[in-house]
C-alpha cells in the first residue's frame, strides 16, 4: 500500500506527490494530500482542489469543496457555483454551498438563495440556512425569505431550522414588520406534526 505524503514540520509540500495522490482515485491517500494543502499558498492549492472535485468518491470531492472555501480565487468560485448546481451528492453540493458563503454575502447570497429554492435535499437546505445565517452581516429580510420556504419544507429538519430563524427575526427585528411576518409564519408552526417544530415555534414566539 502506498503510504500517504507527510509534509515535515517547516518543509512546504511536494506538490507533485499531492497531486499524484488527489487524482489516484484512492480516499484513502487523497484525502491526506487534500489536507497538506492547508500548507500551500492559495493559487497552488486550487488547481489540486479543484483536481479533487473531479474525483469519483464523494468524500474527497466534499472535501476539496471545504478546502476552496479557505483557498479563494475565481477558479474555485465557478467550480463551487458548477458543483452547487450540478454535483449528484448532496454532500458535495452542501460542502459547495458553505465554501460560497465564505466569499461574502453579497457576492453568493443569489446563488445561494436560487439553489435554496432548486434543491428540496434537506442537507443543503439546512447547510445554506445555517451558513448565512452565521453571518452577522446577514439582511433579516434574506434570511426571512429563506425561512418562509423552509417552514414549508416536507422534512422536518428544514422546517426546524426555519422556525430557529424566525424565531432569531423576531428577536432581532425590534417589532419591525419583517418581525411581524415572522411571528405570523410562527403561528402555525405550533401544531405541526413534528414536535421539533412545534418547540422551535414556542421558542421562538416568546422570544418576541
């Protein structure tokens, strides 16, 4: 068996080993290589990234979408858009979502709310929720946008991760009407069928 590279403390990485072992197809030698590239400047990094979301396992393309969240340039940003729309794992395409985010708000929030509103996979809907919502420079009229959706999703998961945001909306909205629409999209939540949602909604509307 091959062994996985090693990079020793204060050497920078062979970037021809790392290649060899991201594009072998094997998990378990590419997914170390993945990892050595925290090591390595961005422009040499992306290429490999990117090398590693065209590989068969979904693990190591999952991983290479979290490592160009970190290595930003414009090569990573269109693979990530490509991958977000088009990758058959929800895994990847959650992974994708979290990278995007971290290029700012702006820039990724229409790409993100239009895969929000395209993908029903629970996973990248909840990724998508979670990950602006940790912005703290988020617009609470996106995030309500979002959260209206959600709360109408057939999984229970979304619809509680909806219901959290509008409970964060009425906190933050100071009675606002963008708080009144989220307290009214609360209501109803107390008699869902799931009773995460329905605690979520209590939770939410004392909150107010």
């Amino acid at each position: 068996m091959a062994s996985s590279p090693q990079t020793p403390p204060g050497d920078a990485p062979d970037l021809d080993v790392l290649r060899e072992a991201i594009g072998s197809g094997d998990p378990t030698r590419a997914m170390p290589a993945l990892t050595q590239l925290r090591f390595c400047s961005d422009e040499q990094a992306v290429p490999l990234l990117v090398l590693g979301t065209q590989q068969q396992a979904f693990l190591v393309r999952s991983l290479s979408c979290s490592g160009l969240g970190y290595k930003r340039t414009e090569q990573g940003w269109a693979v990530l858009e490509t991958l977000l729309g088009s990758d058959e794992d929800a895994n990847v395409r959650a992974e994708a979502a979290n990278a995007l985010v971290s290029y700012g708000v702006e820039r990724s929030w229409p790409l993100l709310r239009a895969a929000f509103a395209a993908d029903d996979a629970w996973l990248v809907r909840c990724s998508i929720l979670s990950g602006l919502a940790e912005q703290a420079q988020i617009n609470l009229a996106w995030l309500l946008e979002l959260a209206e959706i959600a709360v109408a999703d057939g999984d229970g998961t979304v619809r509680v991760s909806g219901a959290e945001i509008l409970g964060r909306i009425v906190r933050e909205s100071q009675g606002g009407p963008i708080g009144e629409r989220a307290r009214a999209l609360l209501q109803p939540l107390q008699q869902d069928q799931d009773h995460r949602v329905v605690a979520a909604a209590l939770n939410g509307l004392q909150g107010g």
